[in-house]
C-alpha cells in the first residue's frame, strides 16, 4: 500500500513511519513541513530506505498538495499533523485553527479531486484516517466511565476545539462526498523522540539536569497512558482493516495521576542514574494550574481491540523504562532542542 501520511517528523508521525518501514511492506511518502516539533532525527533510522520519501509541504497549501497526490498516487491518506501542546494553544490559538482546521479541511479537498478521478474499484480501496485526541471529549470526573467513540464531544481547551473541528469535517466529507473516512481518537502518548514540552519528558530531563519538578495543581489529574510504539501498532492495523466512517477510540488501559507518574519517572531514574543529592522527589514542586486543565481522560479502547484485533503491550511502569533509558542513551537529541528550539517558551507542568 502507497500512503501518504501527514507530520511524519513529529513525535507520533515518526513512530508510525519507523513502523511501517520497519514491519510492514507498505511505501510511505511523508509530509512534514517541519515546525518546531518536527525533526529529521526522528525517522533517520529509515530515511535510506527505498519506501520511504518526505516531501518538505505544508498542509494549508494546496498547490503544493496537488501535484503530490498525482505523482505518489497513494492508496491512503495518514493525517496525523497537528498542532498540539495545551499551553501552546492558550498562548496562541491562531496557529491551531490554522493547522488542524484550516489544513485538515485543505487536506481533505485535495483528498477528495484526487479520489474523484480514481476507478470505482481504486475508490472502494482508499481510505482517509484521521488521527485525533481523547480531548475532544472534554473531561471525566473521578467515578465517570471512561470515553468510549459515542461520547458526546465537549472540547475545553483551544487545542481540543480545533481537533474536535477537524474530526467533524473528516466525517462530514464521508457522509457529504462520500470519501472513505476513518477517524481514532487516543490517550495521551509518550515514548522515545517525544518533544520535551510535555510532561514524561519534560520531567525526565528536568530530573537528569537536578532542577525542580512544576506538577500542576496537586498532581491529581488522571490521563490512560499509552506507550508510542503500541499506538503506531494500532494506527496501521486501522489503516489496513478499518472501515469507512467507523471511528477507533485507542487506549492502553493505563490511568495514573499525574503526580503518580512523576514520582515514578524519579524512582527509575533513582536506580538508573543514582543523583548523589537524594532521591528525586525532592525536586517536586507545585504550581499554579493552567486554564481549563482538564480533571481525568481515559479510554474504552474495547471496539478498537476487537475490531483491530489490537490491544496495547505495554503497562506503565514497562513504558516508562523503556522511555527513561531511551533518553538517558539519546542526550544528543534533546540538548540541542532545550538550548535552541525552545528558548523564551515556557516549560509547563501539565500533560
């Protein structure tokens, strides 16, 4: 299978093309304009590859676009590029709109001339997955059952609006033009190459370099933590057996405290890389809660598992290890981040 993917340089995208590189036969063609979130690094594993290939294009430009869907002629459509970050969109929701709305619909219509022209059978075939968040949902208290793909959507943040606008265009031009349309909706990810504004990483490296720990609140926020590479798994299986207008809530079946994953995240790091000042709880500190945080998220993932015949491998504390491990073997990919691409943007405590 030809596909096109979207954000294929950021942290999700790179997982699922170093995955459908790595264990699959299918040919991917990545579209990444490369924000600040996005770096090459990601998929260099993969990068000599003769399936692989990335187009330096940004999604709200159609021009560019078009020319792409008519050489590379691809069977999907991957569309994972986003913007993504809570805090970033409080501070300026302008390029949310911008991205996830204006360039979903703008994918979209491309899309839709490109499918307009294929074969009947070539049309039965294509699909067009859209990767979204368990945030369009809005928030569970402590005693609600977790969201499942008929929760009614109740977005709270600038982020989770315009995801929650772009998952209702993807299903209106399934059911409006008929394009063969997908939409998943997942927990929070985390795992290796993740951008060091949110919170696993952000706590990792903060504990590594012996500054203070900002947690949110009291800590107390509850997200379904899902590992990166058992989401990649998923998304494929979705691509290759989902059906259109069909919608795929992931998760891992992981909820934890937000606190509870920070004093994890030390207590690894204790026995790793021991810090000769004390155990790291020490550089826990509480700050202000941001607007609009959310109290819990966590998925009902039970029609994506049967359906995809999928289920996530990896608990917490096993991710969390891996991930911990990976950035103390990886310093080179995310010092230069801290010291150039992330000056003058705050560091937030949230997830």
């Amino acid at each position: 299978m030809r596909i096109l993917l979207t954000g294929g340089c950021g942290f999700i995208g790179s997982a699922v093309v170093r995955y459908l590189i790595e264990q699959t036969s299918h040919d991917v063609l990545n579209v990444d304009c490369m924000t600040y979130a996005g770096s090459a690094e990601n998929v260099a594993s993969v990068s000599e590859n003769a399936r692989y290939r990335h187009a330096l294009v940004n999604i709200i430009d159609a021009k560019a676009l078009k020319p792409l869907f008519e050489s590379y002629q691809p069977e999907a459509v991957m569309h994972l590029a986003a913007e993504s970050h809570v805090d970033r969109s409080i501070d300026g929701p302008g390029a949310f709109v911008q991205t996830n709305v204006t360039g979903t619909y703008t994918l979209l219509e491309v899309a839709r001339g490109y499918w307009n022209k294929l074969s009947s059978e070539r049309q039965k075939k294509f699909r067009f997955q859209h990767i979204s968040t368990d945030e369009v949902f809005g928030h569970l208290d402590e005693n609600d059952p977790p969201f499942t793909e008929k929760t009614p959507y109740d977005p709270r943040s600038p982020y989770s609006a315009t995801k929650a606008a772009s998952d209702h265009l993807v299903r209106a031009w399934y059911s409006t033009y008929g394009l063969p349309c997908l939409v998943t909706n997942t927990t929070n990810n985390y795992g290796p190459f993740h951008f060091p504004e949110k919170l696993i990483p952000l706590m990792i490296i903060k504990a590594l370099r012996g500054e203070e720990l900002p947690v949110y609140g009291q800590g107390k926020n509850i997200r379904d933590w899902l590992y990166v590479e058992d989401h990649a798994e998923a998304l494929v299986r979705a691509v290759e057996r989902g059906k259109p207008g069909d919608t795929y809530a992931i998760g891992a079946r992981q909820p934890h405290d937000n606190l509870e994953v920070v004093k994890k995240i030390c207590a690894i790091l204790d026995e790793l890389r021991p810090d000769e000042a004390g155990p790291r709880e020490r550089l826990i500190r509480f700050v202000s809660d941001r607007p609009g945080h959310d109290f819990r998220y966590e998925i009902d993932p039970s029609h994506a598992e049967e359906a995809l015949e999928w289920k996530a491998t990896h608990d917490l504390d096993t991710g969390l290890r891996k991930t911990i491990q990976w950035y103390l073997n990886h310093s080179a990919w995310w010092q230069p981040i801290l010291e150039h691409r992330y000056k003058g943007h705050r560091l937030g405590g949230g997830s």
